[in-house]
C-alpha cells in the first residue's frame, strides 16, 4: 500500500510544523536579554530570571526581576505623562489606540508564535483566538475614546493605573486592561507574568513604533514582590488584577483605606450543564472547548460537567470516545489540540490536586496514548464518582481535568451549579429555549453561554460574581471601570461628631408612658439579643430616648432574614417601583411626626429633611423599571443580553448626621434594584428609623427585605463586613474604619462602598442616579445565537 493509500486508510493527521524562525530572530535582535520598558526607553538589565519555552525546557530569554526602585520610577513616569495623555481629546487618544490595533494585525504571526513558545498553548488558539481578539480590543476602544465625554459625561480617568496580568492570556488580558485605560484618558504601569512576559515586551516596542507619547505606557516584569510594589505604590491610582483569587484577596486587603480604584478578575470554577433535550455530539465538542481549550488553563473553564440522569452514561460515553482523538503534542505543530501547561510548578500542583481527588473517592479516566516525555504536558482527565464535596470539585484545577456529576431535575442542576464560592462563568445545552432561558437568570455567574462556551468580544463585559472578583472588562461596563465621577475629587472632610454626655432623666417628665424603640428583623420588632439598650441625646444633651445596643448575633440573625427574603429580587420592577411609592406616601403622610423626631434628635427643624427623604424615594421607585440592561452585538451570530442583577444581601451603615436621609438615600437604591438590606442607622441619632419601620410595615414591603438593627456603627459594621452571607457594604463613616471594613470584606471578596471620612451630601441631586444604582448591582452577560 502506498503512504496516500496508508493516509486515506488510517485518517492519522501529520505533522504540520509551525516555523519559530521570525520569533528567535527577534529575540536573537534584542540578545534575548530584556530590561524594562519606563518612560518609552528600555532600561538596562538588571537581575534576571529566564524565560522558558515550556513544551521543551529550553531557554527563550533572560527577564529583570523588577525592583521597587524600578516600579517607582514607571510610576513616575506614568505621573509625567498623565496630563497631556488625559489632556488629549478623545479623538487623538482614539487615532493611538487604532495604530496599536493596526500595528498588531501587521504582525500578528509573530505576536501567535512568540505567545505560544513562551506560554505553550497551541498555535490554532494563539493564531485563530487570542491575537484577533488583541486587535479587537484596540479597535473597539478607540472608538470608546471617541464617544467618551458624549458617553461618560462629568466622568475623569483615575490617572496612573497599576496593571497585573496572568500567564494563561499574556497578551489578551494586556489588551483587556490597556485599551480601557488608555481610551479613558490614564497612563499605565503593567506588569506581566513572570513565565510569560515576552509578548508584552514586543507590545511595548509596538507604542515605540506608533509613537505613543513617552510614559503613556510602562511595562515592568517581575516576579511577585514587583506586583506587590505596585500594589503598594502611593501614587498609583486604580489597580486592576486577573489572577488567583488567594492574590486577589491579598490585593484587596492591601488596598483596603487607600481610595484606589479596585478591579480584580479572578478564579472560577464553572458549571457546564447539559439538558437531555440537548444536541448531544454539539454539547461534547463546546464542552472540548470548554476545557481543553489552552490545556484548561482558563479562569472561566467549564471544569465541572453536570450531566441529566437520563443522558449520562451516552453523553459520557460520547466525552470518552472524544477524548480518545485529542492530540496532545508539541504546540507549535498546527494538528496538536493540547499544548504545554505553562510550567512545572503547574504540573506538580494538578498531579497534587488528582491524587488528593483519588484518595476521595474520584475515579479518573484518560485517555490510551503516551504524551511527550520532555515538557509540561499532562493528558485530558475525566473524574466521576465525586459528590460535591471532593477536593477535585470544590477546588480551580486549572488544568486540563473535568469533573462530572449528574442531576435530575432543573433545580437541583441549579443548585449544583450556584453551589461554589466562586461565579464567573456557566454554560447551559438546551434545545428548549424557554429552558435556557429560565436557568439562565438563576445561575450566579457573570457570564452565561447558551449553546456555546468560551464566547469573548471587546463590546461584551466580562468579570465575575461572588469569590470570581468584581469589575468588568470590555463593553460599557470595562470602560466606566476606568472612569470616576468628576465631583469626586473636589470632596472635603466630613466634620467630626460632637460629643454628648448624658444627663441624668427621669422618662416620666416627659408626661407620657416610655417608648422602646426595639430593632426591626424579619418583618418583626425585636429587642437586643445583649438585653442592653443605649441612650440617645438631644442637641441639649438631654435624652430623648433609647434604642436596642446591637450584637453579632442581632447581625446574624437579620442577614438570616435577608438571605431569606432575596425573591425580593425576582420581584417584577414595577411592583418594586410600587412599594417605594407606598413608602413615600405614607412617610409623606406622616411628615410632621418625622420632622419632630428630627428636631428632637439634632435641634435642626426636620421638615426640609423628610421632604427630601420622600422625594428620594419618589426618585427611586422611579428608576426600578428603568434602570436596565442592554443587547450587544459581537461579530458573530449570537447576542449577549447585559442584564442587571442585585448584588443579594447589602449591608448598609449610615452616616451619623441626617437621622432619615442619611438612611433613607442608601436604603433606597439598594430596594429599588431588587436587594435585601441589613441597615445600621446612625447611631447618634438612630430614632427616626426606628420610627420608620412602623412605615414599612404599612407599605407592603416583605418581610425581611428591611431590616434595622442599631447600635455603634463601627463594631457593627465590622461584623457585617467579615459576614459572608452579606454580599455588599456600604459604609459612611470614618477614614479608619473605611479601612477596616474594606479589609475585613475580603472573606468572601464581598463589594464595598465606603466614604473614607469624606462628606458625601447626600441631599445632592447627583446622588438621586446612577451613582448608587451601580454599586447596587453588578451586570451578567447571557450569550444567545440564533440561526439555524
């Protein structure tokens, strides 16, 4: 038989090698020593770590190890630049930004090959994924930088953005992040990978070719340490991070107290369901997609299978069988499906996790065939026999490991699915649209594919819900997260609190009978779990009254009836719309009695006060139904609905002037998007809503969906910050305990807003918008095709 007989009869793919040659050469040009990038000029070497071609072992380059010295001086630079960068109009930023673009399609094989010697992942996904999407991305933005004073009106760039990106996408997640920034007018300090720095390198000598003005753009690598120093940096800004959700929580903790802007995109472990009315043989090759893309080393990977009962053992079958034809090989070679993992280390942790999964009970399936016995090259794996509890299931692998469980009914799938800290990404295969449709909305993930997975586009945002981070990138959303409001900047310290003593008073020479004013939890008056209560003063320092003095158990057992209240969400937004108006109605209704609380707390005529409280509420029951989402259109034949979601569970501590607005203007933002609320009053002047929820109870508000618990504001509002059944945190108070409740909200990575000792008017205008609506919600992508 001849070798194309032998071909047609075997169907075996040869080899169809990719050349390295353009690659080394430019390595080659630059001594395969490489310096930093600050102030558009290359600095000289200094200690250096290597680079290394992990499908091979064999050395690419030598990197510097940044120092903090160098992370100042990039920081330094970026600060020079930044008033001419920003000062430029849209139009000029834009014209930049489309010769990046350009520029990265004129070299684009060299940018696929390089990514893939440095990273390992195959070159189909290098070529065909990652690099048209880098250009993507430039593109789009430019046209942001266009249409951003139109767009964004009385928004300004943050100004020096500290950058840090993964090895997994060196050159996508550079794009993801240096587009944005630029387009909104920052300069920018990244730093790359360590394993993966070379592609972000050449992108540096791209804004040399274009001209980008001297310290728009600086690229520092390094290891850990020059992340951290960045991290740290003064005068930086806005840090923007995709990594491990551990570094992120680091991060955050780091940040807490700085007033740096805050974007972390962070790990995953995504549910990829199938429905037994599925496309079977399309759901097995998404589903390769979904986790043998770039060997599984994607945040949003579709590593746990979740399966209908009554399709498992075919659709199984039908995963083995696929698996059987992957080819794991050299990356460069354009037939291989599996590349390199990025590095030893990678290796020895996944074969770490596998046996940890074994000795749980997990069964594990490869593939026959050998892989290459130099490089980092692990075969697919299919684990079954696991319940949720397995070490392989709970935890990010990020590798080329898929888990699978089954389920019987949509809502068990649904409660598998949400069953994880983390929230990126799902998948859902169904061919009954009202199916897809319905779980849809119920996974807690930011990003939904329907019938599809790994769908990525520059007019899409991305990011995650829960321990997946929060911030998005790409779209609308990407873009504002590089913005600030204009106002923000000209904010003055907020006067300090006087302080009160207490006079000794008789609650019988008020002539009437004795009031406690008890906590309301539940949709129920309840008194102190303590059995204290605290005294509150008037202007006189004369006591007008006493309300319950809070604990970490009144906070538990209000975030209880929070999470038990979150249908409040499902809620159509017109009935939303209807109890704010009822609130406002019947506080309206009864402003007199509220404006002599005021008076008798703070001295100051009341009445002003209770009229802005009830037109604040008028203002959001309003935006309920209108405050909404979008559909994009990617370059593809799919849409991506942008809808807006509550965040779930917020937590709410109200400045301590403004006994009624000071609640009533956080409280009512957070209602009207759908979320349950655990309010902190002030605790100078906590009556007048201990008055309200008489209001609430006469407005048809649920139970649970409001819940006041008083007492001092700062301990409270630690234990709401370390609670992980609380979802987010508003803070109005001190600049010290800003700091702590930011810190303290790293256990679940939970949202905060805080004042940081600021004075926030919240009788403002400006504060009856967006402002809050967007801190009180966060934006999940569904990705719907359509055709036949």
């Amino acid at each position: 038989m001849n070798k194309i007989a032998q071909i047609f009869e075997t169907l075996e793919y040869g080899p169809a090698p990719e050349t390295p040659d353009q690659a080394n050469a430019w390595l080659d040009s630059k001594n395969r020593v490489f310096g930093h990038f600050i102030n558009g000029a290359w600095t000289a070497p200094g200690k250096t770590f290597p680079s290394t071609n992990p499908a091979n072992g064999e050395k690419l380059a030598e990197i510097t190890d940044g120092t903090s010295a160098d992370v100042d001086l990039a920081v330094k630079a970026a600060r020079t630049a930044f008033p001419l960068w920003s000062g430029l109009s849209g139009y000029e930023r834009g014209k930049f930004l489309y010769s990046i673009a350009r520029m990265i399609q004129k070299h684009s094989r060299l940018f696929a090959v390089l990514e893939t010697m440095d990273n390992g992942k195959p070159i189909r996904e290098s070529r065909d994924v990652d690099i048209p999407l880098v250009a993507r991305h430039f593109y789009h933005h430019a046209g942001w930088a266009t249409h951003l004073e139109r767009e964004f009106p009385d928004h300004v760039p943050y100004g020096v953005c500290g950058q840090i990106i993964p090895w997994n996408f060196p050159l996508l997640m550079l794009a993801w992040k240096i587009a944005p920034a630029l387009a909104a007018g920052n300069t920018v300090v990244l730093k790359p990978a360590e394993f993966t720095s070379l592609t972000a390198l050449l992108f540096a000598e791209i804004c040399e070719r274009v001209g980008l003005p001297k310290g728009v753009v600086n690229i520092v690598t390094g290891e850990g340490d020059t992340g951290a120093a960045l991290v740290n940096h003064s005068d930086v800004d806005k840090i923007a991070f995709t990594g491990s959700t551990e570094v992120g929580k680091i991060i955050r903790a780091a940040t807490a107290g700085s007033g740096k802007g805050l974007s972390l995109e962070l790990g995953g472990k995504s549910p990829y369901i199938v429905f037994e009315d599925a496309d079977l043989d399309s759901a097995v090759e998404g589903l390769v997609e979904a986790i043998w893309f770039n060997q599984g080393q994607v945040c949003c990977a579709g590593s746990r299978l979740l399966v209908q009962e009554s399709i498992e053992e075919r659709f199984i079958a039908k995963v083995k069988k696929r698996m059987a034809n992957l080819r794991v090989g050299d990356p460069l070679d354009k037939s291989v499906d599996i590349g390199a993992l990025v590095a030893p280390v990678q290796v020895e942790r996944i074969r770490d996790l596998m046996k940890k999964g074994v000795a749980e009970g997990a069964v594990v399936y490869e593939p026959d065939g050998a892989v290459p016995s130099n490089g980092c090259f692990l075969k697919p794996a299919l684990v079954t026999n696991v319940s949720p509890a397995n070490t392989l299931v709970a935890e990010e692998i990020f590798g080329p490991v898929l888990v699978a469980m089954s389920f019987r009914t949509p809502e068990e799938a649904v409660a598998l699915a949400n069953n994880t800290r983390y929230g990126l990404a799902a998948t859902l295969w169904s061919e009954n649209i009202n199916l897809a449709l319905d779980i849809a909305p119920k996974l807690k993930a930011g990003v939904i594919w329907i019938n599809g997975t790994n769908q990525f586009d520059a007019a899409v945002g991305f990011g995650g819900y829960k321990e997946s981070g929060y911030g998005r990138e790409g779209g609308r959303e990407g873009m504002g997260a590089y913005l600030k409001p204009k106002w923000e900047k000209d904010l003055k310290p907020a006067p300090a609190a006087k302080s009160v003593s207490a006079k000794a008073t008789n609650p019988l020479d008020a002539g009437h009978l004795d009031q406690t004013a008890k906590m309301y939890i539940g949709g129920k008056q309840a008194r102190p779990d303590s059995g204290y209560n605290r005294p509150v003063h008037g202007p006189k320092d004369d006591l007008v009254g006493e309300v319950g003095d809070g604990n970490r158990k009144d906070i538990r057992n209000a975030v209880e009836a929070a999470r038990a209240a979150l249908g409040w969400g499902t809620t159509a937004a017109h009935s939303r719309a209807q109890v704010l108006y009822f609130l406002a109605e019947n506080l309206d209704y009864r402003r007199d009695e509220f404006a002599a609380r005021i008076k008798a707390q703070t001295g100051e005529d009341g009445s002003r006060e209770v009229a802005q409280s009830v037109e604040r509420l008028f203002a959001f029951a309003g935006w309920a139904d209108k405050y909404d989402g979008a559909v994009h259109n990617p370059p593809m034949r799919a849409v991506a609905a942008a809808m807006v979601e509550p965040l779930g569970v917020i937590g709410i501590v109200a400045p301590p002037s403004r006994p009624l607005l000071g609640s009533i203007a956080l409280i009512a933002p957070a209602l009207a998007m759908g979320n349950a609320v655990v309010l902190v009053p002030s605790d100078r002047s906590p009556l007048s809503m201990t008055d309200f929820y008489q209001v609430l109870e006469t407005s048809d508000m649920p139970s649970g969906v409001v819940n006041i618990v008083t007492g001092e504001s700062v301990g409270l509002a630690k234990t709401l910050a370390e609670h992980d059944g609380v979802d987010g945190l508003w803070f109005a108070g001190p600049a010290e305990a800003s700091a702590m409740v930011e810190k303290a909200s790293v256990g679940n990575l939970k949202q905060t807003w805080t004042s940081r000792g600021l004075y926030y008017d919240l009788a403002d205008p400006r504060f009856a918008g967006d402002y809050f609506l967007s801190k009180a919600t966060q934006v999940k992508n569904v990705w719907i095709p359509y055709g036949a």
